[in-house]
C-alpha cells in the first residue's frame, strides 16, 4: 500500500499550494479544512491545476470523532502537515481565547489521534512571530523565542508540545517550520491567497488595492529605525515556501526527531520597498497613508535561512519582482479572489461529530 500525507487546512493559501507540490511529486494527499477561512472552491482549482483527483473532507480538528474516521477511512496516511489555525497577529490580540483554543486544543487533538493510529511524522507550520522582537538579524534558529502576541504564542507553545512528544517518545518526528512572510500567487495564475472579508496582511490587501476594493493601503507605522521607517519582513514566494514542506517531509523519512528551520529569503524588504516592487507589476502608483503601528508588530524579521538550505538542500527561488508580478497576475484575473466560485464542499465529504 502506497502512503498518503494528511494536510490540514489544505485548502487555505499556503495549504492549497503545497497540495499542489505534493500531488506533482506524484504523492497521495487527504485534505482536511472547515472551510472556516477558506473555500472548497481552492480544491477545484488545485484538481484543475494538477489534473488530478483530490481526497477532500470538510472536518475540525477540534473534532477528534471525525479525525478517527477520516484516518480509519486511509490507513495509507503515513504523515501530516498540519497548517489548519487561526492566523492573524493583529486579531489575535482581540480574541486570544479563540487563538488559543483553536490552535492549541485543535493540534493536541490532532496529535492525540495521530498516536492511536500510529501516525507518529508531523511537519508544523509555525511563524517567525515565534522569534517576538529579536536580537539577533538575520535570524537564525537559535535565537531566543518569545512572541509579541497571542498567535505567535499559540505557534510558541505548540512547538513546546510536539518538542516535548517528540523527547518522551522517540518513535515521533516532527519539523517545526518557521516561516516568514508568505506572499505571491501559483505561476498559473489560478490560485492564490484568498482572505475572507478585510486581508490582514500587506500584499493581499494591496493587490485588493490595486483592483480598485479597497480605497488605500493603511502602512502601519513610519517610525522604525529602518532606511525608510517601516517595517522589515522576509517575503517568500508561497511556491518556495511550499517546496519547503516537501524537503522537511523528505527529512522526516531520516528520523531526525524534533527539528526546526527557517523558511526565508534571508533579504529583508521594507513595507515601502514591497509597496514601490508591487507598483512596478501593476504598472502604476498606489495610493497609501501612514497610520499608526499595530500592537505586537516588531521592526524587523529577516531569516537566517543557511540551516534550510544546508539540511534540507532547500533555497527559494524566486525574487521580489517576480512574487509581485505573480500575485498581480493572480488578482487581476481574479478580482474578486475565489468569491464568484462559492466553494460548497459536496455533502458526502462533510464529517462533523461536534
């Protein structure tokens, strides 16, 4: 029997492009999403971009009955990459109670399930908001961690949980992937990031910009000591940031136990930076205004990614000007992202038990 990897929140923006990966390296994939901040819609689109069938079941990973039965349905299922969250620093600081419970309950449920089938390979999506305000740029693993707010601590605790599983059985392997700033669209231009109601973050909220949804970009804070006074981030192209995955998949299969890496560029790009690279793939200035800085947002996250690239003979690929110009490619042909395709999953794939 052939195995099959298990992703949760597989039908979100950076679930649905390393779907996408895995099915082109010819794996079995099983989706898992409630379709809480994402659509059904996004799995059409990855079976029309792959040509392939996708396994899906709209589920919560709160909901360890329906966990059992989709992994009793595939005892194939041989690993997981776990992306299903909550994922907004700035909402998290309004409603911590939500981050906590649906990140933190939903994942020890996962793994408490993942232990009764013997499923014991887990690759987490966790955040550089992990490395809170840091001392140390560009950021290597070692650095200390402590967030600045409450999602970053549900990703900062979650890593202590399968680190600590992982050291009081020595049967679990787990990569713990910290990744940086998710940007662009898949090169076909059929998929990408598609936020429900107002984007939290920079580039989808510019390119809503740019297709005339939203009046203005608000840039959260010109006062930083940076070359133009806002905020550094590593942005990496979702494809690159997706192929990591892969590489930390195919690691597990060493039995390294508990390991971590730096999913980054290692270049670090200013807000206005990102804004004046974006206007170039638009081909004209957008409007922004400068506001003040948002609760919990530090100065600068840049990866130190060498760890990556040396363990996991993983590098991203693609450039500022290019991550640009795909996500633009993306959102002009589809302005309203997936909203004209209301993505209802098919009844027989709906598993609820809470």
């Amino acid at each position: 029997m052939s195995s099959a990897v298990l992703v949760t929140g597989g039908a979100g923006y950076i679930g649905s492009h390393t779907v996408i990966e895995l099915l082109e390296q010819g794996q079995q994939v099983v989706i898992v999403d409630n379709l809480y901040n994402s659509s059904y819609e996004a799995v059409r689109r990855i079976e029309q971009i792959t040509n392939k069938k996708v396994t899906f079941y709209k589920a919560d990973i709160l909901d360890k009955q329906a966990l059992r039965e989709i992994f009793g349905r595939h005892p194939e299922i041989s690993s997981v990459i776990h992306f299903a969250g909550l994922k907004a620093v700035g909402e998290s600081t309004k409603i911590p109670l939500d981050y906590y419970y649906t990140n933190i309950t939903g994942t020890i449920t996962l793994l408490q399930v993942m232990k009764e089938v013997n499923v014991k390979n887990i690759v987490f999506s966790s955040s550089a908001t992990v490395y809170g305000d840091p001392p140390i740029i560009p950021i290597p693993e070692t650095c200390p961690i402590g967030s600045t707010n409450p999602y970053g601590r549900t990703k900062q605790f979650i890593e202590s949980i399968i680190r600590d599983l992982c050291t009081a059985e020595s049967d679990w392997n787990a990569a713990l992937l910290r990744y940086f700033n998710p940007a662009g669209a898949h090169p076909s231009g059929i998929l990408g990031e598609n936020p429900l109601g107002v984007p939290n973050n920079l580039m989808p909220y510019l390119s809503q910009v740019a297709v005339g949804k939203r009046e203005f970009l608000s840039i959260f804070g010109d006062d930083y000591p940076t070359k133009d006074g806002t905020a550094i981030r590593d942005y990496i192209h979702v494809v690159d940031l997706s192929k990591g995955h892969l590489a930390a998949l195919k690691k597990l299969s060493e039995k390294p136990g508990c390991v971590e890496y730096n999913l980054g560029t290692g270049h670090g790009s200013t807000v206005l930076e990102m804004v004046h690279a974006f206007n170039k793939a638009v081909g004209r200035d957008l409007p922004y205004k400068i506001v003040p800085r948002r609760p919990g947002d530090v100065t600068n996250l840049t990866a130190n990614p060498t760890l990556a690239n040396n363990e996991l003979q993983w590098k991203a690929e693609y450039d500022l000007d290019q991550t640009c110009a795909s996500l633009w490619n993306w959102q002009s042909k589809n302005p309203n992202g997936l909203e004209d395709c209301p993505g209802e999953a098919p009844a027989e794939a709906v598993i609820k038990y809470i």
